[in-house]
C-alpha cells in the first residue's frame, strides 16, 4: 500500500469541477455526456436521479464547458476533447446563469424565501460588469439588476426583493446577459425539487408553490434570451404543479435510456478505480454493496459510496463495508412505507423485497410533494425515483419489476423493520413479562411458543439474498428486542462486540441466575440440527464455567433455530 501515498486525492464532497479537474483529484470522466446531452437536448431538460449520483457534478460540468472565459485546459485529455467540431462551437461561447436549490430550506416560508433571495442575488452578482462595464445596456436595465443583487442606491440596508422581482429574476438576468453579451443564454438549476420537498415538510407548500412555479414559468416558458435550460432533481414533480402549460420539457429520468450511463459509476469504471488504488480484490464486495441500480439500459453504481468506501480502504484495508448513502439523509419514506403493513401493503410483499426478490408495481412517475403519502401506489413509486428500489423490467412502460438495489439498501429496510419491530413490543408489556418469565423458568416449550408468535408478527428474511450469518443477526437482533424489556437484567450481545461468538449473556444478579442463548438460523428448516449445533457451541466457548465461577449458581443454556416465522428451542440447566 505504500505506492499508494503518491496517488491522485479522492474528491469527497467536491461538486466544483474545475476544482476536481485542476487540483489533482481522481476524476470518472463523465464529459461524453456533453455530447450525447446535444445530440439529444430540448428547449428545457430535466434528469431526475436519486441523491449523490453525481447531478451537481454533471451541471458543474456544463457550466465550465459551455460558460463564456472558461478554461478549456481544464478538459484536455477527457473524451469530450475528441469531439473538436463540437467543442469548437459550443465550448465557452454562452453565458451560463447556474444556482442550485439545495439549500432553500428553511423552516417557515419567510425565511424559504430569504434563501432563495441569496441564491439569486449571489448568481447575480457574478456578473457585476453589467453594473459597471457594460456599454450595451441602459441606465434602466443597470437599474433592474441593481434590483437582482440588492444594492440600494441610497447606501442604507439592502432589502429583500418584492415578489415581482423575484419572480421574474432568473428572465431579467438572462434578457440583460443576453443583451450585454449578444448570445442567448443557458440556465442550469440544480436540486430544483428541493425547495418543494422541505416547504412539504414544513407546511408552507402552497406559497413556495406558487413561487417556483412563476419563477420557472417566466425563465422556462416566455424567455427569448433562454437558449435552453438544464434541471436536476429527485422527483419528476407533475407538469401541473409547477411547469403549468410548459410543453416542451425533455426529461431524462431513470427509466430512460439516453444519457444513462452518466449519473453514476459503471462496472468498468468501478474496475478501473480499483485497479487505480491497488484495491482489484474488493471488487466483489463493491459490487455486493454499492451496485444493482438500473438507469434506462445502464447498470450503475452509487458514485457517493464507491468513493467514499475506497477513500476508506486507502487507510484501512480490511475495512467492511459501510451505509454511506443512507446516512446523508432521512430514511423516513422507507420507514413509512413499512408502517403501511395491513394498511393496503402486505407483509409478503416486503418480505419478497427484503429477500432480494422482485415485486411488480404501476409506477407513477409524475408526482406531488403534497401528495406523496396520499396512497401506498404513490410509496411505491417515491421508493423507485429516490433510489431505495431499482428496476429490473418493465412490463408495458408502467408496470415495472422492482427490487431491492444492494446490501446497503436492504440494511435501511431491516434496520427500519428492527425498530418498527422493537416500538411495537414495547407496548406489550404483558406478553414481554410472559416471555421472560418462561425464559428465566426454563419453560423452553413457552419460550419456543411465545418466540413464535413474535415471528409471526414481525416480517422476516427468508432469502438467498444473503449469508447465513446475516440472517442470523436478524433473528439475535429480535431476541435482543424482546430482551431489553428487563431493565433489571444485565444483557451482553457477543454478536455485537464483533468477536465471532453469537452467543447472549443474560445476568440476573440478585438471584444468582445466568442464561446463555445461541441463535441460528436453520437452512433448509434443519431445525434440530442447527440447535445442537447451538449447544455445542455454547459447551465450546465455556460461558457456563464464567458464569459459575462469578458466583451465578444456576446456569440455563437455550440452544434456538430459526427458519422463517418458525423456531425450535432446546434447553439444558447446569
């Protein structure tokens, strides 16, 4: 690994392209989407992808490429270069007007609206020459971009823009580059959706609504300075919400084939990056973890966690993989999606999922933020745009096969399915008293009944999905649930301090009673088995001897096999 120090960085967190590109970062070039983008554009495009699959990137691209004094260096020797045609027409000729939304979110609208002020106004102020250095426009026209960066001609504080002007801000600023410079100008918005999806969150939707739906209307629609425009965003947000009576949008969304390949990592360029950093050998793992999702015709991997895990391994090889996707944001869709059982979602049906199988679903691909949650229809087809479901097939261009894309999706399904499971026991208290009051008896025939129960009622893995081990950490993970009901009972997880032992240590201290439980999980339902095998791999690691010699003077050992919704469970008192 010491060859490896003089590598190029990894750009975590970088969205600049130019930064990627002149400060010696590993760049996965991305540039052919340039080309295929002009061989394909409209007036108005919008490609909708689930976060950190590289939009910002892509639209920091764009500008650097297509921006008026851009430093052309920056693409030698990237793919785009080979097209010299092309990049002798277009490469630095426009002005580019480029904002991202992610950061309009604010808790009330007011403070919304500030952001969005700010977003505007700083964009604005990149062309300050049109105040100072601009022959071609007039004293009213310097006037009106005054108005766009807040200057307040009387020196006194700067005010907030009145809505007509920030309506129509994006419009003037494009009339007056187009006037100061003599070409039309290319807008780029990046994350336009997310000003929708907090203002939802916050309950102001119908005021930013009415915003970004004139904002948009004027830059989009009635703008002949616009030459065309290019959004990002998760959700392909229905025309009549905000792109009312605008026909022209050419969208490249997730089940579209053109431009596929460019928003995330393929396989190709996952091999190359690990051969890169000398990390060949954690293919496999890679793509266990970090593939599976399915754009148009392209296989792709999440970009955000290929780089992150490898930046990781680069210090530690042995290093195992980690949710980096899934701790960026809120899981809460999965987590309502799955309080949904019985109520118009069946239990199989993410079951099916959580197995790795597929499950066939109408999706809906123009939505509403405020109408997100209205049906279970709509669930199904939020999971699929945001990235927590993938494709793999569709049956008549609605109708799709969805799955579950990796290992590190299904571990946001089972950890929501864990806490689901352990909210809801709380609330049993009786049933909880009984279960541990037959496990603390040795009652192994009521402790095989009431565990029983318990799978029933919790959704289970019952898959080749996964390694044995890792089903047995669902089941251990249920034990552990119901366990933690007794505030009085010192309860160890070894499965839990990573030293290789699945065994539970339970310590009841004012009765001198210790247990010792061994979960596994029964293939093919050898149910008896895979309990003998559990008591004699308690007999092997001498908890028994421990527990005695710490002073505990009555030892229960439960050996418990699990396959789907049933368990076996063996006793034995020392």
């Amino acid at each position: 690994m010491g060859k490896s120090i003089n590598k190029k960085k990894l750009p975590i967190g970088i969205e600049a392209f130019d930064e990627i590109c002149s400060e010696g970062f590993y760049y996965v070039d991305k540039t052919g989407l340039i080309r295929d983008f002009l061989d394909a554009w409209g007036k108005v495009n919008l490609f909708t992808r689930p976060r950190r699959f590289g939009k910002s990137l892509n639209m920091s691209m764009f500008k650097s490429f297509f921006e008026i004094g851009c430093n052309k260096a920056l693409f030698d020797g990237l793919e785009i270069a080979k097209e010299t045609e092309l990049c002798n027409t277009y490469m630095g000729r426009y002005p580019v007007i480029s904002i991202t939304l992610k950061g309009i979110n604010g808790a009330d609208y007011p403070t919304a609206r500030s952001l969005m002020c700010s977003v505007i106004g700083n964009e604005a102020l990149r062309f300050y020459e049109l105040l100072i250095n601009s022959d071609q426009l007039n004293e009213i026209e310097k006037k009106q971009y005054k108005q766009l960066i807040k200057v307040d001609t009387n020196n006194t504080e700067s005010f907030i823009m009145p809505d007509s002007v920030l309506m129509g801000s994006l419009k003037i600023l494009s009339t007056l580059l187009q006037k100061h410079y003599g070409e039309r100008v290319i807008v780029l918005i990046d994350e336009y959706d997310v000003p929708l999806a907090k203002a939802n969150e916050q309950n102001y939707y119908e005021k930013m609504i009415i915003l970004m739906r004139n904002m948009l209307e004027q830059v989009l629609k009635t703008n002949d300075s616009l030459y065309f425009a290019i959004l990002t965003g998760c959700l392909r947000v229905s025309k009549e919400s905000i792109f009312t009576g605008l026909n022209n949008t050419n969208i490249f969304s997730i089940i579209d084939e053109d431009c596929d390949s460019y928003f995330g990592f393929t396989d190709y360029e996952v091999r190359k990056l690990l051969e890169y950093y000398e990390l060949s050998d954690k293919y496999d793992v890679m793509k266990a973890w970090y593939n599976g999702y399915r754009f148009g015709d392209s296989d792709v991997y999440c970009p955000w966690d290929v780089v992150s895990y490898v930046n990781k391994l680069r210090k530690k090889r042995t290093l195992p993989p980690q949710d980096y996707w899934s701790n960026t944001s809120g899981n809460d869709i999965v987590r309502y999606f799955i309080e949904k059982v019985d109520k118009g979602l069946a239990k199989s049906e993410i079951e099916a999922l959580v197995a790795g199988e597929i499950v066939t679903k109408d999706i809906h691909m123009d939505l509403t933020y405020d109408h997100i949650y209205d049906s279970i229809d709509n669930i199904w087809s939020v999971l699929f745009t945001t990235g927590y479901l993938t494709q793999r097939g569709n049956l008549d261009g609605k109708c799709y096969q969805l799955a579950i894309p990796n290992m590190e999706i299904r571990n946001i399904f089972t950890e929501q399915i864990m806490t689901m499971f352990k909210e809801n026991t709380k609330r049993d208290g009786e049933k909880l008293q009984e279960f541990c009051d037959a496990l603390e008896a040795g009652k192994a025939v009521e402790v095989e009944r009431l565990f029983d129960e318990y799978l029933k009622r919790t959704i289970s893995i019952r898959d080749t999905f996964v390694r044995k081990p890792t089903k047995e950490n669902f089941y251990h993970g249920i034990m552990l649930g119901i366990l933690g009901f007794k505030t009085d009972w010192y309860v160890k997880s070894n499965r839990e301090a990573g030293n290789g032992f699945g065994d539970i240590i339970i310590k009841i201290e004012d009765k001198g009673i210790g247990m010792i439980i061994e979960l596994k999980y029964a293939e093919d339902a050898k149910l008896s088995a895979e309990c003998e095998s559990a008591m004699k791999q308690i007999e092997n690691t001498g908890y028994a001897t421990e527990l005695k010699d710490a002073g505990f003077y009555k030892i229960l050992k439960y050996g418990i096999a699990c396959y789907k919704k049933k368990c076996k469970v063996v006793f034995e008192e020392e």
